[in-house]
C-alpha cells in the first residue's frame, strides 16, 4: 500500500501566460468582493509582449512546492487523454513525484488557463477551462494512505459527495485543509456543513467576505471589512483553524484555542514579475511545516515566505522554494 504525507486533490492544468502594457486597471471602491477590474479596449487588437507556457492548477500547485519541500505528495488530479495529459504526466515524474492517483478522462480533454497580467502592476485576470477536472472523482481510497489531504477548488457538479468521501477519512486519522473554489462558495450551506471536519480552512479576503456575507447577508460592511470579525465569524462555522490570506498585507489566522496571529508579508526587495500562484505558494508552505513542525504559527511563517520567493519568477511554480525541512 502506497504511503504518502499529503495528497493534493483538485486541478491540473496547462498554463498560458502573457504580460500587456494596454491593460488598465479599474476601481470601484463601492464594490466590498470586487474592487477591482483589468481592462482593454473593446473591439481592439490588442499586442502582447511575450508568451509563457507552465504547469498549473491548484493540486499541480501546492503538489510541486510541498515536493521542494522534501514532502512525499501524490496530486489527486484529472486529466484527459491528449497530448497536453501526457506532458503532465512526465512533468510529474520529472519532478519526482508520484503520478499513481492521476485519473485519464476518454472524453474530456487536460484543462487549460489563459492568464493575463497587466505589465503596470503585475496583478492579473485568469480565463479558466478545467476540462477533464470537471470529472474528478474521489476514488481508490482503499489503496493508500496519507497524513493529510489538501483539497483546492473542486469543478465536478457533483464536488459535495466527492469531498464528503474525503472529510470520512476523518475517522482513520486523517487531517484536511481546505482552500475552496468558486462552486463551494456559490453552494456555501453544503461548504459549511462539512467545516466541522476540517482541520485548516484557507480563504483570501474576499472569499472570506463573501462566505459570511451569504451566510449573514444583514452584516454591515464595516463588519465585513474588520479581518477579526470574519476570522472570528468563520471559525464559528465549525473549522479548527481559519487562515485569511491578504495579499501584500499577507495573512490573519485564528486556531483551535482562539489565538491569532497576524503574519505581515515579507518585505519584497526585489522587483515583483508575477503573481500567480502566490496563494498556492503559500499553501504548500504552510502544509509543508504543518506535516514537519506540527507548529501551527512556525508553519504560517513558512508559507508566507514561500509566498513571497514566488512573486520574482514568472509562473506559479518557478519561484518555489526549495529546502528540505
């Protein structure tokens, strides 16, 4: 039987990134849960600087920065039977890592992402189409073991009776951190349900806002703004630990015992390239302490670095650190 530490579950995708210098960037401060907007003329044919190809996905992610980390992970992921499955699959065992939970779809093909990142700011927008990830299925749980699981955003419309199969693995031991996606937060009385189960919750702000917001559409918007009272909120809901994410303010946590921690983010001494997967960054650091330390506050401290190393290359991945702990 197959013996891992984590297992990411989610997306693998085929990352297409370009850089513009015509995108602007928009704001509305009125608006709590998008404030901001990148924007290109309508109707226009609008040049590019250059073309980069990665890997990507949150399971491919957080998968390649725990592995840098010494972390023996196995990403639970979907891929179609297509040449771009293919070049996963050896991207895998380039790095090392084991491809024995990847799932080949017949008929969808490897999903894929279009990431347009405006050259003034470096902050981007993400076209997405998860293809075969739409499919995922939880599956084979009989056949290996790990410490942990790590389940980014779920696509299949089915995702709440794939990720009640993994919150069962509670009953052998097994922790789970969650960073949830788009279709949990749209389905928030199912995501909430299964928060009594979860070790770690990770949300940036706004998908922290708009969590509580659905949850308590009444709460003010001073309210929904004060990081405490969304931390304090959230944690109500049922999970042991909630993480905040905030970007360039970096993350507020609480834990099981009720203390928080404010972890700013590490001062950027260099010029920032990119800012894709950022978030992904600093998950896989701070699953990475969490299965070496077993220190909450030691691990937070390693994700925020890792977050921070990620922002001076181009890609989610290529800025990764890498030391064995």
């Amino acid at each position: 039987m197959k013996t891992f530490e984590v297992v990411t579950v989610g997306s693998a995708l085929k990352d297409i990134m370009f850089y513009c210098k015509e995108i602007s960037v928009l704001r509305d401060k009125k608006n709590v849960t998008s404030s901001k907007f990148l924007a290109v003329e309508y109707g226009a044919k609008v040049p590019i600087e250059e073309v980069f190809i990665n890997y990507g996905g949150g399971a491919m992610n957080t998968a390649v920065g725990m592995k840098n980390f010494g972390i023996e992970v196995a990403p639970m992921v979907r891929v179609g039977k297509d040449q771009v499955g293919r070049e996963l699959y050896s991207y895998l065992k380039q790095k090392g890592i084991s491809s024995s939970l990847m799932q080949v779809d017949a008929e969808k093909k490897t999903g894929f992402s279009i990431v347009m990142t405006a050259a003034l700011d470096k902050e981007h927008t993400i076209f997405t189409h998860k293809g075969a990830s739409d499919n995922l299925e939880v599956i084979g749980l009989r056949d290996f073991r790990t410490k942990w699981f790590y389940v980014s955003s779920l696509t299949n419309k089915s995702w709440a009776l794939e990720f009640e199969k993994i919150t069962r693995q509670n009953k052998r031991g097994v922790l789970i951190a969650w960073n949830p996606g788009n279709l949990q937060l749209k389905n928030f009385k199912a995501l909430i349900s299964f928060l009594p189960a979860i070790e770690i919750l990770i949300l940036n702000k706004d998908e922290a806002i708009e969590l509580v917001k659905n949850q308590l559409p009444s709460t003010p918007k001073a309210k929904l703004e004060d990081t405490k009272f969304l931390l304090k909120t959230i944690k109500g809901f049922g999970s042991k630990k909630v993480v905040i994410t905030m970007g360039k303010k970096g993350a507020a946590t609480v834990d099981e015992f009720n203390h928080h921690y404010y972890l700013p983010a590490q001062s950027v001494i260099h010029r920032i390239v990119d800012t894709v997967g950022a978030g992904d960054a600093f998950s896989s650091g701070l699953m990475a302490g969490m299965v070496r330390w077993s220190n909450f506050e030691k691990a937070l401290r390693l994700g925020v670095r890792n977050s921070a190393s990620v922002l001076y290359r181009i890609g989610a991945q290529n800025g990764l650190l890498k030391i064995k702990i």
